[in-house]
C-alpha cells in the first residue's frame, strides 16, 4: 500500500508531462472546405478577332518581378540569370512564353527588379508610374537599357505578384487609389486611376496579367496554439487564407469583366488576361492548382506557366488587332 501511495505522484507526474508534450507536438489543423469560386466573372469577348500572329514585328515591353521572369523563360533545370539584371534565362518554373512570343513576331523586352521603371510592381505602384514613368516604359529595351531613338514598345505587359491577393477586407467605397491598406475597394479604386493614363496612349495596347493565385497552405503548428486560437475565436491560417482568396476572386472578377473595370472605357487599349484564373483551373478553385516545389510554393509551375504560355499568344493577338496595332 505504501508503495503504491508514492507511485501516485509519480504516475501523475507522467500523465501531465505526456499531455503536456501532446500540447507541443505540432499537428495539422483540418483544412476548412474551399469555398465554391465567388462571382466567378465572363471574360471580354475577343472572339471576332482573328488570332493570326502579325506579319511584322512588334515592340512589347513585359513589367514583372519572379513570377513573371519565370513564366517568359525556358523550363531548365538551373535558376540562370543575365548578370545585374534579375532576368532569367532558364529556371525550373519556366513557361516558355518568351519563345512563344517571338515565333509569333513580337519583339520581346522586359524590366524586372532594381530597374527604374519595374523595381516596384505591386498594384499601389502602378499608378504611380504609369503617371510619372510612361516615357521610361514605352522606351524600355532590357532592363534600364533604352530603345534607339524614335522606337517604342507598342504594347505594355505588367503584373503584380502573388503576395497583392492578399486582400485583408473588402474596405469602404469608393476607396483610396494610394492604399495603402490592401481592400478590395482600395486596388479598385487605384485601378480605375490608371484609365485616364492609358487613355492619352491610344496607340499603345495596355495588358494587365493579374496577380497569380496562392497556393493553400495548411502547415503544421502546435496544438496548444491552435487550441488557444479556437478558445479566443481567432481564425487559423488556412481559415485566413480561404477568406483572403475569396476577396482575390472578387477583385480579379471585377478587373475582367466587361461590366467591371474596363465597363466605361471607351478605348480598345486596355485588355486582362487572367492569370489568377489559369491558374486556378479557370474557376475550379480560388487558389492555385499549379504551386511549384509539389504545390507548396506560390510560384506557379512550369506546368502552370506553360498553360498560360499557350493560352496567352492567341489572345495577345485579337487583343492587338482589336486595339489597331497590328492589322
């Protein structure tokens, strides 16, 4: 009897210290279901322009930071760069868009991180520059070389990043145009800004590639932090992350509806090609069907790059006959 009177603290002790490690083992929090797409918008119709390539070349600049390099280069087993450029020449994710576009007779150039005209691109430094830098873009040749004198980039290529469809809320109309807090109702409001730039270029074809979609993480994380967070009524991450794609799908609807951003317009210079949606498996999700490093990097693959590559050179072309650059 007495000995089994001293095991008592002993076996309690064990007891606490199991539980207590229990508490620290990190766990998978189930994955809330993904909602259906949200206002899941039809695109412009392009159908009536031809997609035939041009018959001579034609100058076109590409805004971009890694996201973007990768989807012009060539898949490759090595992340090469042009020295002092941030450009790729080869990468993993490669989609191959650059080669596309220059069997197709554009003349492809592209300014990336540490340039003047593309070291920031997220969607509050658009406006930005397309106010105080559209000299600088129109003349871009590499980087922060410049074309020869009286050239020009007939059309304008720019895409924020995967990060800017993080949206925190839908936010009060009409919203800021400057931010700098990321709504919905802010990046629409910087949006319709840009309109009355691109209109004094009519003879340049504007392409926003929206933001690609991010990836659903659902990492592992202590059980006592994520019990702490259900007993204080906070969401998870991937909770967060569900509510943040489905405000992504909301803004990037609005940007390529006809009823949306471009709805009083009035010019042909200024087309969307939804990235965001390629991405997700054209609505089949909010997020991204095509991460890389087996789906768990925000970076599309080079299978999702690919996808857009080819969907991509097809619409460029109607989207440029329809703008009068190209007959």
């Amino acid at each position: 009897m007495l000995l089994m009177e001293r095991k008592k603290p002993l076996i309690v002790a064990g007891a606490l210290a199991v539980a207590l490690g229990a508490l620290l083992l990190p766990i998978t929090p189930a994955t809330p279901a993904t909602p259906p797409p949200s206002k899941k918008a039809p695109a412009a119709d392009l159908s009536s322009f031809s997609a035939e390539n041009p018959s001579s070349p034609v100058d076109l600049v590409f805004l971009h930071h890694s996201v973007g390099g990768q989807l012009l280069t060539e898949p490759g087993p090595e992340k090469e760069l042009i020295p002092d450029t941030n450009i790729y020449v080869t990468h993993p994710n490669g989609g191959g868009l650059r080669r596309k576009l220059e069997a197709a007779s554009y003349k492809v150039h592209e300014a990336a991180y540490k340039s003047a005209v593309a070291d920031k691109t997220d969607l509050f430094d658009w406006l930005p520059k397309f106010r105080g830098q559209m000299d600088q873009v129109l003349r871009v040749a590499t980087h922060d070389d410049v074309l020869p004198e009286g050239m020009k980039n007939r059309i304008v290529m720019f895409k924020s990043c995967y990060p800017n469809n993080r949206f925190v809320k839908m936010g009060e109309a009409p919203g800021n145009p400057a931010g700098p807090d990321m709504t919905v109702w802010n990046a629409k409001a910087s949006f319709a800004a840009l309109l009355p730039e691109f209109a004094r270029q009519k003879d340049t074809l504007f392409v926003y590639l929206t933001a690609p979609a991010n990836v659903l993480k659902n990492p592992k994380v202590p059980l006592w932090k994520h019990l702490a967070k259900r007993a204080l009524g906070k969401p998870t991450d991937a909770e967060i992350a569900v509510d943040q794609a489905e405000l992504a799908r909301e803004f990037n609807g609005w940007i390529r509806s006809p009823e949306g951003w471009l709805k009083d317009y009035p010019e042909k210079n200024v087309v969307v090609f939804d990235f965001y949606d390629v991405l997700t498996d054209e609505g089949a999700s909010n997020f991204s069907k095509y991460g890389s490093e087996g789906g768990t990097d925000n970076h599309p693959s080079s299978e999702g790059n690919a996808r857009a590559a080819t969907a991509f050179v097809p619409f460029l072309n109607r989207a440029a006959r329809r703008a009068g650059i190209i007959p």
